[in-house]
C-alpha cells in the first residue's frame, strides 16, 4: 500500500487536540485493523477477530470525545521561520528543515525485548541485530526526535533534522535499560519508553532508578496503562484506571510529565480513542506500516513493529517508505 491511500482528502490544522474522526473513516479504521492481524504484544490469537470488529468502518460507535474549542488554521506567525534562533543546546549540526503543518512522513519504530539469542523473534531482537540497526540509522543521518516535536510538527510546522525518527519501546523490560540504552547512546540516540505503571521496579521490569538514568539521558517515558489490559473488554471506570491512572502514577513516581500512550495490544476504539486525548495525553501510539502521520492519526500514530527476524535490508526499507515489509 502506498501513503495516498491514507491521506485525507483534505488535512484540518487546528491547534489543539483534533477529533481522530474528522478524516475518511473507513481508512483510518481499517489500516491499523490490518496490522493488528500482524503484530501486537503477545496477544492471543483469537482475540484478533474481536479487535478486527471492533474497528469494523461500518460501526456506528457513539463519538464520546468532545475536542476543547480548537483555533483556526495557524497564521504564518506560527511556523518557523528562517529568523527561528536555537538556543545553544538546540544548534543544529545538519541543515535542519520545516517538517508539516500538515501531512509529516517520519517513521517510528516499536521495539520489545532486546537481549542476546532469543526465542522468539516476534517481540524479541538480538542485541548484535539492534546494534547494527542503530548503526545504520546513525550512519543514514536520522536524528532521533520526540513524540511532542513530531506533534507540533503537524500542527504548526517545526524544525526538525533532516532525517527525524522515533524510537520507541513498549512494556519496560529491564533490557531495554541493560542491552538497548548504552547501545544507543554510543550512536547519540535517544527514545521514547511505554511502561506498565503496576509492573514498574517489579522482578524483569524497568525500577525508578533505572528510568531516572534514561530520563537524565534525555529519554521520555509514556504510559502502557496500568496493567496491560486489553482495553476494548473493560468498563469506563476500569479504562479510567488504565488510561489516567496509569499516567498519574507513572508522572508521581518519576517526576515527569507523560503525555504519551500506547496501545496495549495495539487494540483501540473510537471510545478509547477520545479517552487517551481527555484524559491529558497528546500523542497516541498504536501500530501499522507506514510512515505518514496526520491530525487524523495523533491518537494512533503508525508504529513499525521491528520483529527480531527482518533483515538489514528488510529494516532499511521501512525506514524509507510506507511499503512493505
Ligand atoms: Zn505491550
């Protein structure tokens, strides 16, 4: 599939959380739906076909998100111009460029497990395989970025480096700390970690301290809810605790803001969907294949699953394209 088949027809900039219904339904339903028959965190097999009705472009699921009053179209006076100053820890050491408003092409990428021979390779990479990615994307030139710099690229405009990328982990395995951390900061990159707030400093899991040294290396941290839960089973006052409760707990214990959620299961509804956004986040996280991200999609951002059996070449090519894998 190529990026026009998701592209709305037309791309609203507004300055404040967007509905995720005001694009072409049907697309925006059914891209994700397709990945989900592909990826997730370890999820059952027969639970695909629930997700896949879930998203199901004919359901008549009762839009619940109200968006706060968004302004209008930004003025020029919003975006960056050529007399934009970076401070002197901003000062770019490539040509950086305006990326949006509108339509911002960036891949993120979604990360498990990362350890020495695993036995799977569905969520899990080999520390030698995750080094050579690394190596080739700080050979490239990508520039890691975050999950608000990628926001305000499509809202407003931003200026980015000239090969943006996220790079993001999902669940808080102790790993991440141990194989991936060191790895990438040996090539200057940093990423975006989604913790299970009732499994943090839990035998496996990542502790407080382990992500304060992440936090203190210019790592973010987002939400993976409060138990991994399969949300589109639970009641209104359970996806309260997984969606709010979890950020509240996670921005308590590590003194930082979390504005960030994703998916377990990469599994979501349009209900679910306005929670993440009333319940104070501002990105969302979910799963897919291509690279192109839209007001549309700010709540369920496309994220390449990068499983432990791709090779080099496999890995370059989602880098650069919204094919296939
Ligand atoms: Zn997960």
């Amino acid at each position: 599939m190529t990026h026009r088949q998701f592209q709305p027809d037309s791309i609203e900039i507004n300055n404040d959380a967007p509905s995720p219904t005001h694009h072409h339904p049907s697309l925006v339903w059914v891209l994700p739906a397709l990945a989900l028959l592909l990826t997730g965190c370890a999820k059952a097999p027969d639970q695909s076909q629930t997700h896949a009705a879930e998203q199901n472009p004919t359901s008549t699921t009762t839009k619940t998100s109200t968006p706060p009053a968004a302004s209008a179209t930004p003025t020029p006076t919003n975006l960056p111009t050529a007399t934009w100053t970076p401070t002197p820890s901003q000062m770019p050491t490539d040509t950086w460029n305006i990326f949006g408003p509108g339509l911002v092409e960036i891949p993120i990428l979604l990360y498990h497990h990362v350890e020495h021979s695993p036995d799977s390779t569905i969520y899990s990479i080999d520390i030698q395989l995750f080094e050579s990615q690394m190596e080739l994307l700080s050979q490239l030139g990508y520039r890691t970025i975050t999950h608000m710099q990628l926001r305000q690229a499509i809202y407003e405009g931003a200026l980015l480096p000239p090969k943006p990328i996220l790079i993001t982990f999902d669940d808080g395995h102790v790993d991440n700390y141990i194989n991936a951390f060191p790895i990438m900061q040996t090539y200057g990159l940093t990423g975006t970690i989604y913790i299970v707030a009732n499994r943090l400093d839990s035998d496996g899991f990542l502790s407080v301290d382990q992500l304060n040294d992440m936090i203190n290396a210019t790592w973010e941290v987002g939400s993976h809810s409060m138990s991994h839960a399969d949300l589109v089973t639970l009641q209104p006052e359970e996806l309260r605790v997984e969606i709010l409760d979890s950020r509240l707990l996670l921005e308590d214990r590590l003194g930082v803001e979390v504005r960030s959620f994703a998916f377990p299961y990469g599994s979501f509804n349009e209900e679910i969907i306005g929670k993440i956004q009333n319940y104070g986040y501002r990105t969302g996280m979910g799963v897919g294949k291509i690279n192109s991200h839209t007001a549309s999609t700010i709540y369920y951002l496309s994220r390449h699953d990068v499983h432990g059996y791709l090779t080099m070449e496999d890995f370059r090519s989602l880098l650069s394209s919204n094919g296939i894998q």
